[in-house]
C-alpha cells in the first residue's frame, strides 16, 4: 500500500497520463476532417463591424432561459459575409475556451471535408479539449471499433457525440460551429446532416449550441427553416444601415490612401454604394484597386469600378468581375481576349488545379505558334483579386470564390469573357502527349535493385517528387481524358500512335511510381472509344494493352522493375507489346520454352484468405469476395488489387455476399450471427453490426428497390431488416424448424420465398411478415434450393431428395409432379430470364455450386468440388461442352458470369479466378510452392521474379533458378540482369 502522500499524488499523475495516452490510441484513425477546416484568423470580421449581429449571437449562446433554440442558422447570398462571422465567433469563444468545434466547408476540398466526417470530427475536437468526453468517447470506440470507419452520420451523433457530451462541463456555453454548410456536397449526401441539425440537436446539453452559416439552397431552406430548434437570421435582412456602416469601416480600412491616391470620404461612400451590401464585392475591389496593374493606376481603377459601362443587366458581383476583367483586356482588343479565353480556358478545362509553373509548362507544348508560354504569367499577373496562387509559382491556382467560375462559364454573365472548357481540350490533349513525348524514359527515378517492392525503397517519395515533375505526373494520369473531350483529329491519332508505340512501358513506368497503374485499363477504353475505326492498329494495341496491365497490373503495381523483368518476359509471344517492345530488353528473362502464344483464359488469381463467396458489383468494375477468416476485399476486376480492405468486422466466416441494385452497399452475413452493411465505395462500415440471428447467418439480399435486407438463418427464422438504419423491419418471420438456408425475393419485391432443412418452402409477405403461402412439401427429405420466376408466377425449388418441384407463388400449389433425373442432392437452382428453362445442379460426382448464366443466357457454368472443374452447357440444346478449366487445385466454392461474359470462381485454396470463357481451352492453374503471389524469392526473401499463374505448375521448387516443368516451360537466366543490375536489362 502506498501511504506516502507525495507518491500517491505521483501515481496519480502516472495513472492520468498512461489513461490519457490510451483514449489517444483508441480514437487515432477516428476520421477528422483536414485540408484547413478549423477557423482562420485571417477571414474574421475587421474589428468594430458587424457588431449587432455578433451580440446577438453571442447573447443566444450564452442564454440560459428554457427552451432556446440549440441551432443559429446564418443564410444570404454568396459574399455577404457569413464565413467572417463564423470564423470571429470562433476566435472569440476559443479565447474563452467556449468552442466546441469548427469546421468549414468548401467544394475544393470534399475529398478531405465530406459531410460524413461532420460528427467524427465533432467527437474528436470535443475529446481533445475536455477530458471528461475523451474517457468515454475511447469507451465507445473500444467497444465499437466499426465507428472508426462508419459513414453512417447517424450511428456517429448518437454514439460520438450525444453518449460522450453527457460528460461535457455544464457551466459555461460550448460553441460547434460549421461554416459554408451548402458546400457539403449534393442534396443527398447532406439530407441526413440537415435532419439531425433540424430536429435533434436538442439532444445535447443544453449548453451545448451550433452556428450554422450557408447559402439559402431548397433544400437547406426546407430542412431548416420549419423546425422550431432553429433560429433563422437572413442576413440580407440587417438593417442596410448597418451592412452600409460595417463595408464602409472595411474599405475605409484598407484604402486610407494607395499610391498617391487618397480616398476621401466622397469617394468610399460612392464604393460603399456600389457594393450594394456585399462583403465579396467590397475585398474583391479593394484588391483590385490595391494591385499592380497593367495599364490603369489605383485612381483610374477606381472610375472603372465606379462608372461602369454597359452593365445594366448584370448583377453587382458581375459588374465588378467584368470591371476586373476589362482591365486584363482593355477595350476588349482582339488580341488580348483571344490570350486571356485560352489561359482561362487552359485552367478551367484541367482536371486538377495546377500551378503557375505547370500551366506554363505545358503551355509551352501547345501546337499553336501564336501561343506564347509566358501568356500565363501575362494575364494571370493582374488576376489575383480573383484567383489564388498567382503570387507563388507552385501553389495551385483556383479561384478564390466559387461565383468567379460560375461567372466565367455562363454566357449570358460574362458574355464577351465566356469560356467554353469544351473548346480547350485539343490544345491539352496535344501537349500531354508531347510533355511524355520528351520526359518520359527508362528508370525515370532512378531506382536502384530490383529486389525491392517500391513500398521498401527508401525516401521513393522523395525520388519520385524530383524526377518525375508536375506537368509530367498531370500528363501521364489525364492525356487520355483529354483526347477523349476532344472531337476526333487525325494529327492526335497520330501523336497517340507515336507514344503508344514508344512510350507505352515508360508511361506505365509512372503509373507504378505515381500508384496509378489502375488508369491505364480506363485510359485505353477511352482511347478505344474516340479512335476512328481505320486506325485498327491503335486499336488493336489498346486492346492488348487492357490484357497486359489485366494479368500483370498487380506485379507492376507492387515492383516498377518488374514491369520489365517479369511482365514484358512473360507476355504472350504473339501479344503486340511483347512483340515491340522486348527485343529492347535483351538481358531479361527469356521463356525459351512454353511461352504463352495468346492470353490466357484465366486473367487473373487473386490469393486471398479461404474465399466463400464472391459477388461482381453491377457495372463489373469490382469483385467482392467474403473469405473464411471473417474479412471482406473489394478487388480491381481490371488488375487484381485490392482497392479496399480487408474490411474486418465479422469475427467468424463469411458465408454470404450482397450488393443492393445501385451498386452502392455491400452486405455481408456471417458464422458470428451477424449481418453487416458497407459502402462499396469507401468500404467504410454504414452502421453497427445487425444482431438478432441466434445462428449462423446463411444468406442475405437486398430488396429489389434496395430499401430492404433480408435474412436467414441456421436459428430457423428469417428476418427483414431496413437497410438504412439497420433496424428489424419484420421478424424473427417463425415457421420453419429447420436451417433456413435459402430466401429470395420476387421480381416486384412483394413477396418472399424460403427453403429450409425441414423439406418445406414458405412464401411470405414482404411488407407485414405474414405467411401467404405454405407449407409447401412434396419432399422427403431437406430443401437445399429455391428459385422465383423472372415473372413472379412461379417458384422452383430443388432437395436433397434428388427431386425438383415447381409452385404456383400465388396458390401454393405443386404444379405437375416431381421432377426426377438427378442422382443425388440438387443444390442449386437458376430461372433463365426467357422465363421458359430452369437450371439445376447436383451432387452427381461431388457437389456443384449454384450454377451462373452468361449475360446473353447462353450459356450455364458451375463448380465441381470433387473433380475441382468450371463446366459449361449450351442453354439451348443441353449438350455438355468438355469440361473447361479443369486443373483448379482445390474445392470450388462460388463461379459467376461477369458481365462481358468471362467467368470468374472461387475456391478454398485462397485464390480467386477470371476467366476467358471464349475459347474451349484448358488452362492449368495448379497451385505450386512458390509464394501465394507469384514470387520466386531467394536469400533473405529477395525478389528474383514474378511468374504468371500459368507458369506456376511447372516450377519444382521456389528458390529454383531453372523452371522446368512437365509441358516444358523453360526459363533462359543466363543473361538476367537483376538486383543492383537491373538496370542494364535493357539496350536503350
């Protein structure tokens, strides 16, 4: 025991620092909005202005009567001022230690400030400043560690920030502010942020207030303005007095006197005039008149601003855009707006924001003679009342207020100063491919061993950065973009032949050093598409491109040497790019024997832990596969990367995969009874796990209008569930006294049918839960499948009886009798969409996965688990083709069509396959010793080479350095440069 008061205060200390340091582990990785969103003492109000508005915002914070509304919501125009209140409030109530949290939006930065990081942040800004929140904000993540990744804004305000703000100090106000509300993004991203603001922010202490400030869009203005939690200050409706007095101190402020020029009384009452109230209008001016002109001093500034001509029908902030603008093109001379269209056009019509030095470089590649490189700087130099950056060569340019663009690209407003982005393209397009045209080249960043994956190569940011520039990096990641949003023109078809020809590898080259390599694929297709069809040879080889970066994307991706040692090598000998390009690169490996001649049927194989389900997302741009450690990955379908994941939540296998009709959510069902929800596209947990199941969950859809979940289960039920709030719609749905192992719904999303182990099929009500029809039983024995028409009329189910019946879905009726034919269990059913055949699959010879029809129902493929074998039938006459893709090493699991018509399986020896189903021609695909992923090794875990999966059999060893194989695949080494000297690979 320790009695000494001095040591007891010294563990104390001790105790509260190690608590402290731990609550800090358990909320890193709590999403935070970055990119600059706290409050920015340089945009505040100027002292002595905007006081009324300022108090009496002050006055409702700091208000203890009952029943104050918890939200202030300022709403006006663009540039009336909002954001500077928001931004003084907040330093005002920091100094006291009254702010809660700011965040401010803007449209340049979504990537960084989406409107699901609100609350995370919220709960983060909250912790960091209150010790008593931080404690049991770390409780929740500890027990809810989904919450880290959730985009679910709802599950964040009711377990990060109401739960922990119950432990908020009670004794002085605390202040959340957002700022520029109506940047958050769309209408609805934002529509459950609005209602939370609208309806339950009185959920919090009652010291606890938020500032909202926005534009007045519809749908913020329907949101807010009914709901009687909400202040509402229209901030067009201050006294004009007051706006008048507060533009008046601003301007008077900054333009005491500039340059000679003094500005008596007279003189900024006339601007104050012309503001017309907004605050935009008078720090634009003020800008303008204070920089350094072209051709006008601050005086002649001055009458431009305040006797504009031929401006009746513009608005004021038009008027002074086009005052600014005369200025870069005095008297609208030919010349100058010809100059002034392009580099605006030139800005507007990138991708990106580049900077001063970028936009001048490629400039400078413009095919145009009268274009001159220094025109950026020329026009841009008077610009920077309205576009930042301009006075720091390699900051990114963008206009500094979002109704600039708008300004610029809508005719009717900035009429002779339109820019029309669409007319720009062709200049961009030509200078991308001149840019790689000169810049790119072999080893661009000079990496040195080949041995290394490009995540171990010391400081490969930092190498990266100085050889490989920003107009190269914009160039090789948007060329394609811009040739496509050009009209075709035969001289780019030229340019474009030219670079594919040379450049191709260099380019690719990049795209491993930039983490893009997964734009090529993209970039082809869109080459593919704008390409006149006479030109068959860049067709041709943008096709063979597809196929390259297909099988290799991934080793590339992992190794930029490999591009060369191991992809260019092992490339089809009649494929184009192994034809033009590796006789450059006499001191790679060499396949002297068993070199592929076409590309294989089988693209790709992904090595992931124990796959149990595969699904393709509807557009066949993404697999996700369940796999039997609990995780979930969505893949590339195009390179085999995994572009998100391993998603970890289930703590047991995943026995069922979904994706809702949009593509938008994943839902996946698991042995830990549990059923999860995910977005596809950020792979972030939407909400808490679904718990109900007492059993293994055996399998999950959405509904077809993708409202709805539903489920069933090893616990004998089935149940419905929302499937945006998670919540138990109907159920546990009670009959069946058995595993449910099979629920679908019909086309129309009115009914639902299940098939269970104890022989009976059940269709039910969609919407209240009721039993419509059933028990249904002609069996004796389980039901292991079951199927609804294309038309809802009818269900088909299969048992482990060897039998196949058929229902009537509205009576419940057997229709016929029985049908027999297979010699053991029939686990798998599938209605062809004609309406008129059924597909069924048994254990003949070992079990066989649920069957898949191709896209053009020709076709019917499923998996052999015994035999390890894909087989394929014609729909239409039954005949059995030879057995394809025999060879899969271990249990097939799951196959599916994509959409293009390959085949893609599933198996329990960790891998995942895509194949060409176009030819009837077997491919091996035996697992080896070599590592999972394709890399022989050699000491201390070296990379010597990546070998295709269909090399893989033929290799005895993994650290062999000769490949001899039962049909004669061959490697030639001897004149391998590898290692240190890999770079002498090639004869360039």
């Amino acid at each position: 025991m320790i009695e000494d008061p001095d040591n007891i205060g010294i563990v104390f200390i001790i105790f509260s620092t190690i608590m402290r340091f731990l609550s800090a582990i358990e909320l890193n990785g709590l999403a935070y909005a970055d990119g600059g969103a706290g409050y920015n003492t340089t945009k505040q109000c100027l002292v002595g202005t905007r006081i009324e508005i300022l108090d009496e915002i002050e006055q409702w914070a700091h208000s203890t009567e009952p029943n104050v509304p918890p939200v202030f919501w300022i709403n006006g125009a663009a540039g009336t001022g909002k954001s500077a209140i928001a931004h003084t409030l907040a330093l005002r109530f920091h100094q006291r230690n009254e702010l809660g949290s700011f965040l401010s939006f803007d449209r340049t930065y979504l990537a960084e400030r989406r409107h699901e990081k609100v609350f995370s942040t919220v709960a983060r800004d909250l912790a960091s400043h209150n010790p008593g929140v931080r404690r049991p904000l770390a409780a929740v993540i500890r027990e809810r560690n989904w919450l880290k990744r959730t985009a679910d804004i709802i599950q964040q305000w009711e377990s990060l920030v109401i739960t922990p703000s119950a432990h908020l100090p009670t004794d002085h106000p605390i202040l959340l502010v957002i700022d520029a509300l109506d940047e958050s993004g769309d209408i609805q991203s934002r529509k459950h942020l609005l209602s939370i603001l609208a309806h339950r922010a009185v959920e919090l202490p009652s010291n606890v207030r938020i500032l909202l400030t926005s534009r007045p869009l519809d749908d913020i203005l329907q949101a807010l303005q009914s709901s009687i939690h909400v202040i509402s200050k229209v901030i067009d409706d201050l006294p004009k007095s007051s706006i008048n007095r507060d533009i008046r101190s601003y301007i008077s402020a900054r333009l005491t006197q500039v340059n000679g020029f003094v500005f008596d009384d007279n003189r900024l009452q006339i601007l104050v005039n012309h503001s017309e109230g907004l605050f935009q209008w008078a720090f634009v001016a003020c800008e303008f008149i204070q920089g350094s002109g072209r051709l006008f001093s601050p005086e002649k500034r001055y009458h431009k601003l305040t006797n504009p001509s031929n401006t009746a029908s513009l608005t004021k902030l038009d008027m002074l855009y086009d005052t600014i603008l005369q200025e870069v093109c005095p008297d609208n001379d030919e010349d100058d707006m010809q100059v002034f269209c392009s580099v605006m056009g030139q800005i507007l019509a990138s991708f990106e924001p580049l900077p001063l030095d970028a936009l001048t470089v490629i400039r400078a590649q413009f095919p145009s003679r009268a274009v001159d490189a220094d025109d950026v700087y020329s026009v841009l130099k008077h610009m920077g009342s309205v576009l930042s950056g301009i006075t720091n060569h390699s900051i990114p340019i963008r206009p500094l207020h979002s109704s600039f663009r708008d300004y610029l690209t809508d005719p009717r407003r900035s009429r002779n100063f339109y820019i029309d982005i669409s007319q720009h393209s062709s200049d961009l397009a030509f200078a991308m491919l001149q840019i790689m045209d000169t810049g790119l080249h072999f080893n661009i960043s000079s990496l040195e061993n080949s041995y290394l994956l490009n995540s171990e190569v010391f400081n490969l940011a930092q190498k990266v950065e100085q050889s490989i520039s920003t107009p190269l990096s914009y160039s090789c990641r948007h060329w394609a973009s811009h040739v496509q949003a050009t009209p075709f023109d035969s001289k780019i078809a030229t340019q474009v032949r030219k670079f594919l020809n040379q450049q191709f590898l260099y380019w690719m080259e990049v795209l491993s050093l930039v983490k893009s390599v997964h734009i090529v694929a993209h970039s082809m297709s869109l080459i593919i598409n704008w390409i006149n069809v006479c030109y068959k040879d860049i067709l041709d080889f943008a096709v063979d491109a597809q196929k390259f970066v297909g099988v290799f994307g991934g080793v590339i991706s992992q190794s930029t040497p490999h591009l060369y040692l191991s992809a260019l090598p092992f490339a089809p000998a009649n494929s184009i790019i192994y034809r033009k390009f590796s006789p450059k690169f006499p001191h790679a490996a060499k396949v002297v024997s068993g070199q592929m001649t076409s590309w294989p049927r089988c693209q790709n194989i992904w090595h992931t832990p124990g796959v149990a389900c595969i699904v393709f997302s509807p557009d066949g741009k993404h697999i996700i596969s369940g796999s039997e450690n609990g995780t979930i990955s969505i893949w590339d379908a195009e390179i085999g990367e995994i572009v998100t994941g391993p998603l970890k939540e289930h703590t047991e296998q995943v026995n069922a995969i979904g994706i809702s009709p949009d593509g938008k959510y994943i839902i996946s069902g698991s042995r830990d009874k549990t059923i999860c929800i995910w977005d596809a596209k950020t792979g972030d947990a939407m909400i808490a796990p679904l718990k109900g199941h007492t059993g293994s969950v055996l399998s999950v859809i959405f509904s077809p209008d993708g409202k709805h979940i539903i489920s069933c289960s090893n616990d004998h039920t089935i149940r419905i569930w929302d499937a945006k709030t998670g919540k138990v719609v109907n159920g546990p749905l009670k009959g069946h006294t058995n595993p449910v192992t099979c629920v679908a719904f019909s086309q129309d999303g009115k009914h639902i049918m299940s098939s269970a182990w104890d022989k009976t099929i059940r269709i039910w009500d969609a919407e209240t839960g009721a039993v419509m029809s059933g028990p249904f039983t002609l069996y004796t024995d389980c039901v292991l499948s079951a199927a609804f028409s294309p038309d809802g009329k009818y269900i088909i189910t299969g048992s482990k009886d060897k039998t196949i019946c058929m229902w009537d879905a509205k009576t419940g009726e057997a229709i016929g009798v029985p049908l027999k034919g297979h010699t053991d269990c029939v686990t798998s059913i599938v209605f062809l969409q004609d309406n008129k055949h059924i597909i069924t699959g048994s254990w003949h010879t070992g079990y066989f996965t649920f069957p898949a029809v191709s896209p053009d129902n020709k076709h019917i493929i499923a998996g052999s688990d015994e035999h390890r074998t894909i087989s394929i039938w014609d729909v239409q006459t039954g005949q059995y083709v030879p057995v394809l893709l025999k060879g899969q090493p271990d249990q097939i699991e799951s196959v599916a069509f994509l959409p293009d018509g390959h085949i893609i399986s599933g198996s329990y020896n960790n891998r995942i396959c895509i194949w060409n189903a176009e030819i009837n021609e077997l491919v091996a695909t035996h697992q080896s010793d070599i590592s999972k992923d394709g890399w022989i090794l050699g000491p201390q875990g070296r990379r010597l080479l990546w070998v295709p999966h269909v090399h893989l059999p033929d290799l005895y060893y993994p650290r062999t350095k000769y490949l001899i194989g039962q049909v004669g695949t061959q490697l030639d080494l001897s004149h391998f440069s590898h290692g240190p000297l890999w770079q002498s690979c090639g004869s360039l």
